[in-house]
C-alpha cells in the first residue's frame, strides 16, 4: 500500500502540480487548505484564504478524483503571525511573517493535525529539497530563482522525516508546462502576494487596526540632534531613504529605529554597513555546532549569500561574523545560514 500523503493546496500552480505529480506517482492523497484568516478583517486585496483560492484548489483536486478538506488554523495564525508581525512593527523591528507562517503554522500545526488522522507525510509546493536518510537535510530547490529554503530553516528532523517537496528538481517554467499539460485549472493563475494578509502593502494600517496608533517622535540624526518628526516608527524599516520629510545636503538613510526613545535615527549610506551582528532564538536543522564554523549567510529573502563565521554563543546564542560588510542589515528578519546549497539553520537578526 501506498503512503497516505496530505497535499499542502493554497489553489495556486505550484501546490496543484505537487498533487498532480504525486497522483502519477499512486501516492493516496488528501488535498488540505489552511483557512488563516478572514479575508475582510485584514488589509489583504489578494493572496490566499480568498473564496476563489478555495474554490481553485477543490477544482483541482476533483480533477484528480482525491477527497479535499479547509482547515481552519485561523487562531494559530492570528497569535503566531499577526500578533507577531504587529508586535514587532511597534517595537522597531522588521518582521519576517513567511517564516514564522512556514516554522508554525505548515510544517508544525498542519503536520501534526494531518498525522494525527493517519497521514504519513505532508507535501508542499515549495521549492525546495529535503536529502538523505536521517539525518535529513534541507536543501536549495534546482530553481535558483524560485527556492524558497530561506522560509523553512525552522523545520525540524522529525517534520523533514514527514514531508515531501515534489517541486525540488524543477523550475517555475516547468511547473506551468505541467500544469498546462496536465490541463490543471490553476495553470495561469497569477502568483499571489509574499504578505498574503497585507496585500495592497499597506502594513501600517494594519499595525494601527490591530495595535492602535502609534505616537509621533523624533527623526534624529547618529549625534542626536533632532533633524524633523515622524507619525510613529512602524513607518520606517533600516535602509529607508524615502518618505523621511528631511531636508539634507546628503542622501539619507534610516540606519536604527529606537523603540525606547520613539525615535527614527538616520545617516549617510556608509553608516548602513555592518560587519558582525548577533542571532537569537537559533534553530538548527541538524544538530547544532559547538564551535564556530564557516558558512553563507542571506540576510534576507531577496539578497545574495555572503560568506561569514558562526560562533556559537551561551545560551544558544550566535555570533555572526560577517566576511565583507552587508548593507542594511534589520533587527527582525531572518538570517539564514548555508553550506554549499544546504540549509545549516537560521535565527532572528539583532545588532548590538
């Protein structure tokens, strides 16, 4: 007899392919989806948890003859999530959701709830790769482009143990080719917003819906003296040169955001440059170092690897030395450590 698999179904192309390919493989597949919110409580003008996502998903598992449930995860994403992506806006930092959604929410919540009911793993339509045996590793996806690994670095050996990526060796191209070829309802559908509860970008008004507004403080330059005002810091992020309202013979650029004196600091473009930083609350998808160690590090989803040492702190806590200076780097967002194209692990960024 074949695994019972959950199929992850956001209604989009890349989970429906995922299905797709594991019903040619005669896996026994479930099609989920995870209702995370209520569409009309939030800011959100698309992505997922919208009626006509719902409604692509159950079309595309009739179409592979496999039965199709909603969860409703929407408490588990409401403390997870948005309490902590509103959380931390206030305090100064920049948030990093699709991490803490994939840690929580898919690769723990959904997992448990889907084993419990006799599933032996889940999948999803990430791309990204999980290698080995046990111990497993956490791999990049064959799309450069597309990998998604810096999401999952929180999954753990027992979640790798369940899970299956049917998208590893593939690129997006591909993915449409099969989804045209196989006739998949959801071939040209557009991809959905990285925020999907903010999705006309507005993140402040959601900081202010869920948290009420903040105060107005003082944009500061690194000597302290006070160049203008500002409406509340969750406006700002490190790196931020535009909507300042300050006047300068130089570039500005939001280089800190000081939450205890409600204050925005700003400089000049080399004072974005940093050269070490610490990571907290580390998780390691094999077994942690005990000494330091050399690696890559992506500061953020988008930007490049940059080579870097590790040194493991106590308390689990880590020192990133970084081997040439990154610009920008955010208390709040996610580093992500690498060897080669594995995942070591990852933490939440904080400059001291």
């Amino acid at each position: 007899m074949m695994p019972r698999v959950a199929v992850a179904m956001s209604g989009g192309v890349d989970s429906s392919v995922a299905a797709w390919l594991l019903a040619r493989q005669g896996y026994d597949l479930v099609g989920v989806s995870m209702r995370l919110y209520d569409a009309r409580e939030t800011t959100a003008s698309s992505g997922c948890c919208s009626p006509e996502d719902f409604r692509d998903a159950r079309a595309v598992a009739a179409s592979l003859g496999i039965p199709y449930y909603v969860l409703n995860f929407s408490r588990e994403f409401e403390t997870r999530v948005i309490d902590r992506f509103v959380a931390d806006y206030r305090a100064g930092l920049t948030p990093s959701p699709c991490v803490l959604c994939n840690t929580h929410l898919k690769f723990r919540h959904l997992l448990e709830r889907m084993r419990a009911a006799g599933c032996d793993y889940v999948a999803t339509g990430h791309y990204a790769a999980r290698r080995g045996e046990g111990p497993f590793r956490l791999a990049k996806a064959a799309d450069a482009a597309k990998d998604q690994s810096y999401f999952l670095y929180g999954i753990t050996q027992d979640e790798l143990a369940h899970t299956l990526f049917p998208l590893a060796g593939l690129t997006k191209d591909e993915v449409r080719g099969i989804a045209r070829q196989a006739g998949l309802p959801t071939a040209e559908k557009a991809e959905s917003q990285e925020i999907c509860f903010v999705g006309d970008g507005d993140y402040a008004a959601l900081v202010e819906a869920r948290g009420g507004k903040l105060p107005a403080g003082d944009i500061r330059d690194r000597e302290g003296r006070v160049l203008g005002r500002h409406e509340g810091i969750h406006r700002f992020t490190v790196g931020q040169r535009r909507g300042l309202g300050v006047a300068a013979a130089q570039p500005l650029y939001v280089t800190a955001l000081d939450a205890a004196s409600n204050s925005v600091v700003v400089g000049a473009s080399e004072d974005l440059l940093c050269r070490a930083f610490s990571a907290e609350r580390v998780s390691w998808v094999g077994a942690a170092p005990r000494a330091a160690l050399r690696a890559a590090v992506k500061v953020r989803y988008r930007h490049p690897e940059v080579a870097c040492e590790l040194v493991p702190g106590e308390g689990g806590a880590l020192r990133v030395n970084l081997a040439t200076p990154v610009r920008a780097v955010a208390p709040g967002q996610a580093a992500v450590f690498y060897d080669g194209d594995e995942v070591l692990g990852g933490g939440w960024i904080r400059l001291d």
